[in-house]
C-alpha cells in the first residue's frame, strides 16, 4: 500500500503556471470521476486553490497511478502541454506524503503562513472528492488526520493571529501603496469568500469607498447591505474601474476578464490618476500586459512576496511549534498506516497454523490409526498447541512493533505467513504414511 501526491504550489511555479492547471469544483468532480475509470483500485482527492494543485492518491502501489501517468492526466485534462509544467512538479510518497498534506492543512505551507481559507478549501476537496466516491478507507483517514492536526496547531500555537490571509495581504500592501486609502474609491470583484475578506480588512484599515461588483448581483447586494457598503451590477464593471484608485480581484473565471486591448477602452476614458490594481485570483481577472499602461500598477497574487515575507518573520516561532504538531500526527497515522495490514496478516497466519495442525493429524491418524479412539482428544490438544504458539507469536510481534514499528512488525508478519504457506504445501512424506 502507498500514498502519493504530485503536484505544484507557489513556491516551484509562477501564476501562469498555477493558471493553466487550476480547476474549479466542477472540472474537479469530472477529473477525478475519469481517474477512477483509469485506475478503479486507487483512491483520489483533488486540492486546487490559487496556490497550488496537488492530486493525492493511494492504494497498492497506486495501482498503476504513478507519477509519470498522473502527470500525463493532468496534461490530457487541461489540454496543456506536458513540458510546459512538469519541470515544476514535486511528488512525495507514504510519511513524506502525510507530512506534506498536514503542513498544508495547518497552513504553514501557504504563502501566507497561518490564514484560515486553506482548511477550508481542503475540507472542501475532499466534500467533493466523497461525492465522487473516489476516496476509500485509507486517504478518509488520512484527511480526518490533517482536520485534526490543522485544529491543534491553530489551538496551541498564535499562528492565526493578525491579519493572516491573502486578501488581508492584499489589504495591506493598498494600504503600503496608497498613502490616504480612507479617500481612496476601490472597487472589490468577486463576492464569494475572498470578496468578503477583502471588504472586512478594507473596513479594518478605513476604507470608506467600496463598492462590490459581482456576477452574481443579488449576492454582490447581501454583501454590501452587511459591511455597509455599494453593490453594482457586472455590466456596471468597467464603468466603475473608470472611477476608481484602487481594484482588488477575486473573481473565479477560466479566462482574463481584461486583457491589454480591452482595457485600452477603460485607459481613455479615465482622468489622470494612478490605478492601483491587486489580482489575487488564480486564473487571474488581469493580462499582465494591462501593467504597460501610463498610471497602472498591477500586482498579482505572485507580488506580494515582500508583505507575506514581513509575515513569516513574524511567526517563525509559532511555525516551529505547528511543525512538531504535524510530525506528532504524521507519526500517528503512520503507526496506524503500518498496523492495518496486520490484522488481515495475522489472520492468514492463523489460518496457516491451523491448516499445519490439520495436516499433521490426518498424516498420523491413516491406515490402522484411522479408527482410533483417541482422535478427538489429540485433535483438542494440537488445537490448544497451536493457539499457544500463535499467542507467543503474536506477543512478539507486538513487541516489535512497539520498537521497531508497526512497518516492521507488518514485515516480520508477512514473512511468517509465507514460511507457513510453504509448510502446508509441502507433500506427505512416505515415512509418516502408515498402511
């Protein structure tokens, strides 16, 4: 049995990279309905934030799922070059795997170490990944492991404290480039979670100005009604980025909502005065051309390095303290990755020694001793026999592993089971046939 996870983040490939892979819920569910067609025995779940992308799998070595496959997947699914991503991919295996996953989860892998979206989004890849009845026995426990784990370190640890989430980072680089953001008009696209964190750390710093543009009207308006602020339709969009200072996206698109040439219009009509443009949407709202014009300044989720920097400084100690959380959960559901093979193993060796026992009785008991009457009493006692040498193999393989590991005492057991095997295959020598 093995666990894998293959894929990129924002620490190996840039936002044109992450762009191309992303999926949303719906082209998730279809990939990995079509991965379970491929590989029926393996179990899967789909994690794609605007971070990262990461396909997590298990099985018996992944039954035929292994890296090199998975790639060429993701490549056949988003019509994407293979060459144009695979120089950015990682894949971790078994406890590097867990670990990985883990470190995720509690967020002290994200770019900004400590925000709270990332629990969710896993959370909800693996909704998804239920839904799709694409996870099995081994990665449910595995991702009930890292809810855990992502609870204990946001309890022990003062790693969530303080503006700790992308928008909040957003916020604060505004805040940076934008000497009075109190005056300044900014229009917010995109209500759906990061919309709302947006507007509530704009709220924080005195943002005044607000105003939400979103597809979806009715829920742009919810939002504006509970932070006190406007709501425009989507046809209203580029109307009010004519009018604005400063434009923070997080609108969930497949394509750019601008592109250089469609955004020359906007550029003629507003007056002088900078734009100050934050993209923190992967796919991005932005061409990264629109930054050519006189007066625009576009930052992407990528650009914020300097503020997210200031960040992790701040909270070394505490990334510190979730680490050792995260080793403590991975070694636990490590023993338990290692120890649930045993069980079935040490049935089959129960199964061996039994059938050992019965051979052996029906060897002695032919020819003239078929009839005897002691038959019942010597197959009571070779059973009795048997289950004290099962009970002292057992114990011993308890006490391996407590010191060695549940891994080895898998091996130790395995290995038994095969010697077993052997015995009772073995043909009836001619000496211990009686006529």
């Amino acid at each position: 049995m093995k666990i894998a996870v293959l894929g990129l983040n924002h620490k190996t490939a840039s936002v044109e990279i992450r762009e191309k892979l992303a999926f949303d819920a719906e082209a998730t569910s279809r990939a990995l309905c079509e991965l379970k067609k491929r590989f029926a025995q393996a179990e899967f779940v789909l994690l794609s934030t605007c971070n990262r992308v990461e396909l997590y799998c298990a099985g018996k070595h992944c039954q035929g799922a292994d890296p090199e496959r998975l790639a060429e997947f993701l490549a056949e699914f988003q019509n994407i070059e293979l060459d144009k991503f695979s120089p950015f991919l990682y894949m971790y295996e078994d406890d590097d795997a867990v670990r990985h996953l883990l470190t995720v989860a509690s967020s002290l892998d994200s770019l900004v170490v400590g925000e709270a979206q990332i629990i969710g989004q896993v959370k909800e890849s693996y909704k998804l990944a239920c839904a799709a009845k694409t996870t099995g026995k081994v990665l449910n426990r595995l991702f009930h492991c890292a809810f855990a784990a992502s609870k204990q370190v946001c309890t022990t640890t003062s790693i969530s404290s303080g503006r700790v989430s992308v928008a909040g980072v957003a916020v604060e680089l505004a805040k940076q480039l934008f000497a009075d953001i109190s005056s300044a008009r900014v229009v917010v696209i995109g209500a759906g979670d990061m919309g709302q964190l947006l507007v509530q750390h704009l709220l924080q710093v005195g943002a005044r100005d607000i105003t939400v543009v979103n597809r979806s009207y009715d829920r742009g308006l919810k939002l504006a009604k509970e932070c006190g602020i406007r709501a425009q339709k989507w046809e209203q969009l580029e109307e009010q980025l004519i009018q604005a200072n400063i434009a923070i996206a997080s609108a969930s698109v497949q394509d750019y909502l601008f592109k250089r040439e469609s955004f020359k219009k906007i550029m003629a009509q507003r007056k002088d005065g900078t734009l100050l443009i934050i993209d923190i949407a992967v796919p991005r709202n932005f061409e990264s051309a629109v930054n050519e014009f006189e007066g625009v300044y576009l930052y992407s989720v990528d650009d914020l390095a300097a503020v997210v920097e200031q960040n992790r400084k701040a909270r070394e100690r505490d990334m510190a303290r979730g680490m050792k959380v995260v080793l403590e959960n991975v070694a636990d559901f490590m023993e338990w990755f290692g120890a649930k093979d045993i069980g079935p193993l040490i049935g089959r060796m129960k199964e061996q020694f039994v059938q050992i026992g019965k051979n052996e009785m029906e060897r002695f008991f032919v020819g003239n001793r078929e009839e005897a009457s002691c038959k019942e009493v010597m197959e009571a006692m070779v059973n009795r026999v048997v289950n004290k040498l099962l009970h002292c193999v057992i114990k011993n393989v308890n006490v391996v592993a407590k010191e060695n590991g549940a891994t080895e005492a898998a091996k130790l057991v395995t290995h038994i089971v095969r010697q077993a095997e052997e015995i009772t295959s073995e043909p009836d020598d001619a000496e211990d046939t009686q006529s």
